[in-house]
C-alpha cells in the first residue's frame, strides 16, 4: 500500500510539473500573481455563505475568473452596486487585472463568495481558497491561498 501511495504522489508531482513545462518561460512569468491580505468573515450559526476579501496583483494583463474552497460547495465572484440607494450584489464572471495593478476585493467593492459552506467559519481559523487566473493568451493558472476568518464586527457590508 505505501509503494502505491508513493507512486500517486510522484504522479501528482508530475502532474504539477507537466502543468508548468506546458507553459512557456514568457508565458509563466505574465502569469506571475501575488495574493496578500486574504480574510474571510466569521459566520453567524446557519449562515450558507461567507465573504472572502483579499488584494491581488499581477505583474501582466490578467483576470481572476473562478474561486473554489474545500469549505464550500462553490464560490462566486460578486460585485457590489448602489441602485437607487441599497447595495446590490450580483455574480460577475471576472475581475480584470491590469499589470501591476493591486486591485482590492474589500468589502462594499468587490468579493469571493461562498456558497453552501459546510462548517461555521470561525474566528482565526483559515479558509483554503483556490483562485483561477486566466493570461491575456488564454492560459489558466491556479493561486491557492489561505484567509483568515476575523469576526462578524469586521467592516459590515450587506447582509445574505
Ligand atoms: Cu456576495
């Protein structure tokens, strides 16, 4: 069993390798992304959905287009809107990433959304998140990052 298990990881390496041999020096290096200061907030009992906020940049044209969490059955991109004094939010299918750009997903602007998590978010505990990053060519890469859960208090945007 443990010569099998050794094997599934050596072709799971080599999987990450093929991934990243695929994909030219120049093309790699526009895919370059830098996440900071992911946070998620603390959810209420029998809350379905979680707000996920970080800073991103890239250092080429790009775009964020899908999130995922082990946490939740999926994750959205939403965007917030003002209409006719009360804050909307609705699914958007990316957030554009100008080079060198560092665009915020705060609260009130723009966030990950959880949907359908399946335990409590809790204070200083930390949510794994997967964020796709599609190239101006095309080319998808995957930025795997870990938010912080702060508490409910943390800037109130809108409720779900
Ligand atoms: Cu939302």
């Amino acid at each position: 069993m443990k010569f099998i298990h050794d094997l599934m990881y050596r072709y799971m390496g080599l999987g990450v390798l093929i991934v990243l041999c695929s994909v030219s020096p120049t093309t790699f290096a526009a895919q370059s992304v830098i996440v900071k200061n992911a946070w998620a907030r603390a959810t209420a009992p029998g809350q379905a959905t979680a707000g996920v906020y970080l800073e991103i940049v890239s250092n080429a044209d790009a775009a964020l287009v899908a999130a995922a969490s082990p946490l939740a059955k999926s994750a959205e991109i939403h965007a917030m809107r003002t209409e006719g004094g009360v804050m909307k939010m609705r699914a958007v299918s990316k957030i554009e990433l100008p080079a060198h750009k560092t665009v915020k997903l705060a609260p009130g602007v723009l966030h990950v959304m959880l949907v359908g998590i399946k335990q409590p978010l809790r204070e200083k505990e930390k949510v794994p998140l997967e964020l796709t990053i599609e190239g101006s060519g095309g080319s998808k890469s995957t930025v795997r990052v870990e938010a912080e859960v702060r508490p409910l208090t943390a800037t109130r945007e809108h409720a779900h």
